[in-house]
C-alpha cells in the first residue's frame, strides 16, 4: 500500500505541475511517466513476473504481463495512451521537444485513464481509494489522518475535521518547537506562540486602573482607555504576523491554510482531560470534498516539513 501511496501522490504532483505556466508545466510529462512506470514496476512484483529489461517499454510491460506471456498475468488497459505518454516524453527528455499545452492535456487524461481502469485490476481496489497517508512518516500524524477517514466513515464528520484540526497543530507545534528539544524553539519559531485565552480590552483597561499599592485609592492612570486599546490591537497583530511567518517560511500555502482553518471546529481543551473539545457555529455541515481537501492539506504540509527537516541536517562528510 506505501508503494502505490508514493505513486498516486506522484500522479498529483503531475496534475499539479500540469497546472504551472508554461515552461514549468512541462515537467509534468515527465512526473507522470514516472508515476506510470513505477506503477507497471510494482504490479510486475505483485504478480511475481520477470519483465525483460531490453524491450521496448511498452513491450515489456503491457506484452509481458499479459496473461499470453505470462501465467497469471494481467490485460492491462491504456496501452496506446502510455505509447503516447511514452513517446512525449522521450521526445522531452532526449531531444528537447517541448509539449505543448494539448500534448500536456492529452497525458494528464492519459494517464488518469490509466490508473483508473489497471488498479482495481491489479490491486483490487479504485485508485481513489489509494490512502495517501501511508506515505506521512509523522507517526502522530499519520495517525490523526487514518482516525479522521474512520470517524467520517462512520458519519461522525465533527469528530472527524476537528482531528485533522488537532493533526495540524501537532505538526506544527513540533516543527516549532521540535521534538527532541521540547524547551527551545526552533528557527521556525518567530518567539513563544501567544496564549490564545488572552485578555480583553476591558479587563486590561481594568487592570491598569487599580490602585499602585493596597493602602491607597490612586488615581486612575492617565490613558488608560487608550493604552488597553493600543496593548490589545499591537497583540492582535504580533499574533497574526507571527503565525503568517511560520507558515511562510515553512512553505504553508496560506490560501490553502485559511480555508483549512475556515472549515475545520475550534479546538479545546478543559480541565486536565487531554481529550480535544470542538466548537462550530451554527449550521456547520462541510460535504465531502471539504473534508478531502481538508484530509489532503494535512498531508500536503506533513509531507512539506519532511523534506524541510530532511535538507536542515548536514551531510556526513567521511
């Protein structure tokens, strides 16, 4: 299941990369031929079939898993759009034939056309329902995303946004302040994260209007309507900038992030139970594509610390 994780995350990278203006769209070609290729590698191992190495891609793999070669084999489908794919990107690859935006249509279609008809072929299940979790390798993470596909499963969708809710803040609080160091802060940190339970403006204002010592009445200190005011707006801000940092250098897309936090409860905690709580408003009811985008964000961004924390550490120099 990792395997074909890895592939189908592949395969959206492509879709994404298809996305891009060109020149940067061209990759794309190139992605999703990779996608299809490793997919055609991992069937072959599923099948226990020895593919000739020296053949012609297709021939290797669409006539040597045939059941006609190979007993046991699989008739898979797609054969002339992969050609297609093939020869595109052999063309890109070997002597610089830019695609162009049909030729990028065509193997996006391709390919989807692919993967959808051959893996519940191979594999026994519809390629949408490949889990992309399995390729997160943030264990608690991981594991908030596979409790937040079962509690949606069983109709318990609150239940289910509010845990990707917790997933992301786990993910963060650890790349902010790390998890082998739970006292210092990391580059990541921008300073302590300010308490979300914070003073009001009017309870501020009434602070700063009590007396200076317990025997005396005082005066009421000057401006101090307006330095609440002041204190809690420059508050406010500090708090916005520095979670806008934190996702931008970590290479969140803020976009993305704020439909995430627009979509999924508030989270909190009471008391000493370490069990979550989530509020919403009335009339929240997300659907399933929201809760997908929701699931798929979440990963995205696990996905994106992984690479970050992989290039922080040094290379051994031996």
């Amino acid at each position: 299941m990792k395997n074909l994780a890895f592939i189908r995350l592949l395969y959206r990278q492509g879709i994404e990369q298809s996305l891009l203006p060109e020149p940067l769209s061209f990759t794309s070609v190139l992605t999703f031929h990779d996608a299809v290729e490793m997919f055609l590698i991992v069937t072959a191992e599923h099948l226990g079939a020895v593919v000739k190495d020296r053949d012609p891609f297709i021939k290797r793999f669409f006539e040597g898993l045939h059941p006609s070669s190979f007993p046991g084999g699989v008739e898979l489908q797609g054969q002339y759009g992969i050609k297609r794919l093939n020869d595109l990107r052999n063309g890109f690859k070997h002597t610089a034939g830019f695609p162009g935006p049909v030729a990028i249509a065509d193997a996006k279609a391709d390919t989807a056309h692919f993967f959808e008809e051959n893996t519940s072929r191979v594999f026994g299940l519809a390629f949408d329902d490949i889990d992309l979790a399995e390729v997160v390798q943030h264990d608690r993470t991981r594991a908030h995303l596979k409790t937040a596909a079962q509690l949606d499963s069983q109709g318990s969708r609150l239940e289910a946004m509010g845990t990707l809710a917790v997933a992301f803040k786990d993910l963060m609080d650890a790349q902010i302040h790390g998890e082998d160091m739970p006292r210092r802060l990391s580059v990541y940190g921008f300073g302590e994260r300010l308490p979300r339970h914070v003073l009001r403006t009017d309870e501020v204002r009434a602070i700063l209007r009590q007396p200076d010592h317990m025997s005396r009445r005082g005066v009421p200190a000057r401006g101090a309507e307006r330095l609440a005011n002041e204190y809690t707006q420059i508050r406010d801000v500090t708090q916005a900038l520095q979670e806008g940092l934190r996702l931008m250098v970590l290479g969140v897309d803020f976009h993305q992030y704020q439909r995430f936090t627009q979509l999924t409860p508030s989270v909190g905690y009471y008391g000493n139970s370490p069990e979550p709580r989530f509020s919403v408003e009335t009339g929240y009811a997300p659907n399933q594509e929201e809760f997908d985008f929701c699931r798929q964000f979440v990963i995205t961004v696990a996905l994106r610390l992984t690479e970050i924390n992989a290039r922080a550490v040094p290379p051994s120099w031996k």
